[in-house]
C-alpha cells in the first residue's frame, strides 16, 4: 500500500459517504457536490491506495470483501473526527442542546421553554427536532429525550414517563357516544408510524380483535392530532401529545382506561457523558412540569388519572 500521506482527506470523506450510502448519487447530495466529482474522488483514492475498495454493479457501490474492514473502520474514523470538531466548536456551559423527537418539540416542549428561561436565564436552549437516536460519539447533543422501552446500546436510558393511550375526539363526537364499543363506529384517524396498534386499548375495553375503520393516515402523529381537533374523527393519543388539547377542551377523552403501551419517554445520554450541572437542572425542571402537568391531565380528562 502507498504511502499514507499521498491520500487526501477528500476523498477519503468520498468513500466513506458512499461506502455507508450505498450509491455516488446519494453521496453527492450528502457532501454538495456532483456524481462526477464524487466518482472521480473515489477513483483517485483508489489510486492513491493502490487497491480496489469498490465494485461498480447494477446495484450501485458495493465493496468489495477486502475492503470491507478498512471502511468500516474509515466510518468510525470519521464519527470521532466529527465529535471531536463538535466538541471544539462548543464555546461553554451556558448553552443546552437538546434532541426531541419532532411532535414532543411541537406539541408540549415548545409550550413550556419560557418557564424555563425564567427559571435559569443563564442557560440557552438549542433544541434539534428529530426522533433519529445518532452516535453516541456525537458530542454536540448534551441531551436526547426519546420514547421507547429504554434499551439503547451504548446509551443510558432514564424514564421521564410511562406512556399512556387512550382515544380521544372532538367533544360533538363524544356526545354521540353512550358505551365503548360505540367508539367502533366512527371513523379513525391513524398514525402509520405508531409503536402500537389500537388493539392495546380495544383489549383492554374487551374487544380484541374489533375491526376498525380508518378515514384517514397519517406518517406524523401530530397532523393526526390536528385530524381529530378538526373532527375528522377519533385519534388514540398519549399523555404529552394531547395534553394542551385535552386541558383547553378541543378534545375530551370519552372512555377509559388510559392503557399502559410498554413504552415510555426517556431521558437518553451516551454511557461515558460526563455529569453536567446544565443537563441535571433541565432533568430536574422537566420532571416536575411533566409531574405538574400530568396532576392538571387527570383533573380535565380523569381516564388519565
């Protein structure tokens, strides 16, 4: 193999995005530049390196099974070079970075981020929108709250709430409603990318196995919250998503129970991250609105209580 020092980091950041992707077309659109320049930076580091790392097939870049180690290990090379560049741009403790998955953000964090700057005005809030679970190496997330059953490799998992659902609809609507099974009736708005299906709460009532009849979709449980408010029909919902809705009247919650799913809200942090005095004050203030919230839940939809 040729001297190291012959290799450009460019290219090298070339094959690795098209090892992980899969494709140049979708490597070019990661790094901003064209298919031909991304090809070109492939086959100069191939060069460079005097060996083949790809195979050009009908199915895109595959590697070939030589090369196979070496870029699994340029991937992780460049996953600490990333973290340590975060890390190096991260100019002090006054500024909290969270990850939130998109409908937790929109729809009960974003409700509650004036109190908090009150409460600590020394600390800045940046909050990044998504509900990807990134590389624990990835060092400028100082927080991620996550739902699901709290087993992240590489990550801890702390329990914020366990996650509750029950159907919710319009307060017209409910006042069609006389039993449970009458909810099978009306029309559903589904959420395509839920953890659960609505036999969890249907089982719980005694009719597992009901059919359901769906009006409308949706790949984002928010827009299904906005179906429902809408009266588009009736939407099974948790604690957090529905509770502003549900607390102002736009929503009521006709039956009971509030059906535990298995799943959960967690604060998530990589195993080896450091105590942070930022990360434990917004642990502690988030606690206690959800705690506060969830007391104000049970008095305006008692199913949750």
């Amino acid at each position: 193999m040729k001297n190291l020092n012959q290799v450009h980091l460019n290219g090298l950041r070339a094959v690795e995005a098209v090892a992980r992707l899969g494709s140049l077309q979708a490597a070019a659109e990661e790094l901003g530049v064209s298919i031909g320049a991304v090809s070109q930076q492939v086959i100069k580091t191939e060069q460079q390196l005097g060996r083949p790392l790809f195979e050009r097939t009908s199915r895109g870049m595959v590697p070939v099974e030589t090369a196979t180690d070496v870029l699994a290990r340029l991937s992780d090379g460049f996953r600490h070079l990333s973290g340590a560049l975060a890390l190096a741009r991260r100019s002090d403790d006054s500024l909290l970075t969270i990850s939130v998955a998109p409908v937790f953000a929109a729809r009960w964090l974003v409700h509650r981020i004036a109190a908090f700057s009150e409460r600590f005005p020394e600390i800045g809030l940046r909050i990044d929108a998504n509900d990807r679970l990134t590389d624990a190496i990835q060092t400028d997330l100082d927080l991620r709250i996550r739902v699901g059953r709290g087993h992240w490799p590489g990550f801890k998992a702390e329990l914020i709430l366990e996650q509750r659902i029950a159907p919710l609809c319009t307060p017209a609507m409910a006042a069609t409603l006389a039993k449970p099974s009458d909810i099978l009736d009306l029309p559903k708005v589904i959420d395509g990318r839920a953890m659960f299906t609505w036999d969890v709460w249907l089982s719980a009532v005694g009719l597992a196995g009901a059919e359901i009849r769906a009006r409308h979709t949706f790949s984002e449980a928010s827009l299904c919250l906005d179906a429902a408010i809408a009266g588009q029909g009736v939407m099974l919902a948790w604690q957090t998503i529905a509770s502003h809705q549900l607390q102002h009247g736009q929503l009521v919650a006709p039956f009971g129970p509030a059906v535990k799913t298995g799943f959960g809200h967690y604060f998530v942090t990589a195993e080896n991250a450091r105590r942070s005095d930022k990360v434990e004050k917004f642990k502690r203030w988030l606690k206690r609105e959800i705690e506060e919230d969830m007391e104000r839940l049970a008095k305006a939809a008692p199913v949750f209580a």
